[in-house]
C-alpha cells in the first residue's frame, strides 16, 4: 500500500500519509478532505456503516479521477484512499488529498473529487440504524433510471 | 463469462458472481439472463454495467473470457 496513490483499504484511513504523498516543494498548498460517518441524517440515528467496494475498479476510478484533476489544474498532486468494511461514527471513510502551487485549485480540486467519487467509483455504503439496515445508492439523484427506483410493477414481477 | 454482483444487488441474488458459459451477448442480453435466473433482482434493472472494471453501453459486446460487473447506484465518500 506504501506510495500507492489511489487505493481501497479495511484499515483505518490515515490522513497524514496522503497529505506526505502529494507535498512537494512547488506546491504552496496542500487541502485534505476527510469524509467522516455522520451519526444523525434527517433525525435519524446511525450506528455505523459498512462500505463495499469493487476493488479493482474502485482503484481504476479513483485513478480516473486523480488523472482529470490534473489535467484541469495544471501542477496539482493528487492521493486519495477509500475505506472498506465496518466504520463506527466520526471515522474517516475518505481522504483525499491535492497539492497545487497556490490554493484555490488545491482545494477545488477536492471539491470536485469528492463530487466525482459519488458518480463513478463503485463503492457502496449500508446503513446500520436502531431500527433497520439499508443500502445506500443514488445520492446524487442521477440515477439513469428517471424514476429513481424500481417501480411498483416491477417489484411485483 | 462471469458476472458479478455488490451490495443490495448481491443481497438480492444471494450470491456474489456466477458464470454464464455462452461465447458472445449483448451487455443487454446478460442482464436479462440475470433477470431470468434471479426474477426477483430487480436492481439489476437500474444497475450501471462494467465490463473488465469499465463502463459499458447497453449494446456493447461481452465476450466468454470476459468479466461483467452490474453495478447499483454508488453511495461512496
């Protein structure tokens, strides 16, 4: 995993390594993101979460990724891992981390990746409440699908 | 051609991959013989498909040493 730049891993995300990945002496900037377990949406309580990956495309498209913000932002370093596997409230289930020689494309570059990461890396998050479980899919409402979901007829087929 | 499947989708067809022995099929004819074979997967029918970890188009080709992947609605970050 060492100097891996794009990986998938059940073991806690470690932020500082990210950020050392990308430092260099251009980069006048450094933005990290943590993506952390939320404990209440919408009033309802979580008690943690499972995240799933497609592991070998998860990498590929993180990699995608890292690839588009450089060419969008010129001299900008990309790092970005994803967790898999059980996370209990506040830990980190993404880090992202770019360096740009001056800040504003470091962090709308993170901004843009973590954007980017909700469309295209097959990584899925199961919620685990006080009173049921669910998966989680479609946040960005993109679902290619214009009703969103299957509908009454096809549950009943 | 092996296919396989993740989170609430593999929930659904109880298993997480099988193996279609069958040379050539459209992207489209696959998720029909999954739909054949798990009626009740009804994910499948909303699922983004990869075909060897890329993106594919509905009227794509899939091939027998190839790796299908039905990929539901994403919720990573």
């Amino acid at each position: 995993m060492e100097n891996k730049r794009y990986y998938i891993t059940d073991s806690p995300l470690n932020p500082l390594e990210l950020q050392q990945l990308v430092t260099k002496p251009e980069a006048g900037a450094v933005n990290c993101f943590i993506g952390t377990v939320r404990e209440f949406t919408k009033g309802r309580r979580t008690l943690y979460l499972t995240y799933e990956a497609y592991e070998k495309m998860a990498e590929k498209k993180l990699a995608q990724i890292g690839s588009e913000i450089q060419e969008k932002w010129e001299e900008t370093e990309c790092a970005i891992a994803h967790r898999t596997g059980r996370l209990d409230i506040s830990e980190a289930a993404v880090v992202i981390a770019v360096s740009s020689p001056h800040r504003q494309a470091a962090m709308e570059a993170s901004s843009y990746a973590i954007e980017r990461i909700k469309e295209i890396v097959p990584i899925w998050k199961k919620e685990q409440w006080e009173d049921g479980t669910a998966w989680i899919g479609d946040q960005l409402e993109k679902n290619r699908y214009p009703r969103g979901g299957p509908g009454k007829e096809e549950l009943e087929e | 051609m092996k296919i396989l499947f993740f989170a609430g989708l593999k929930d659904q067809t109880g298993t997480e991959e099988v193996v279609w022995e069958k040379d050539e099929a459209t992207v489209g004819e696959v998720r029909e013989y999954v739909l054949s074979l798990f009626p009740h997967a009804y994910t499948v029918k909303q699922a983004m498909a990869a075909v060897n970890e890329e993106f594919v188009q509905e009227t794509d080709t899939v091939h027998a040493d190839d790796t299908v992947a039905f990929l539901p609605p994403v919720s990573g970050g």
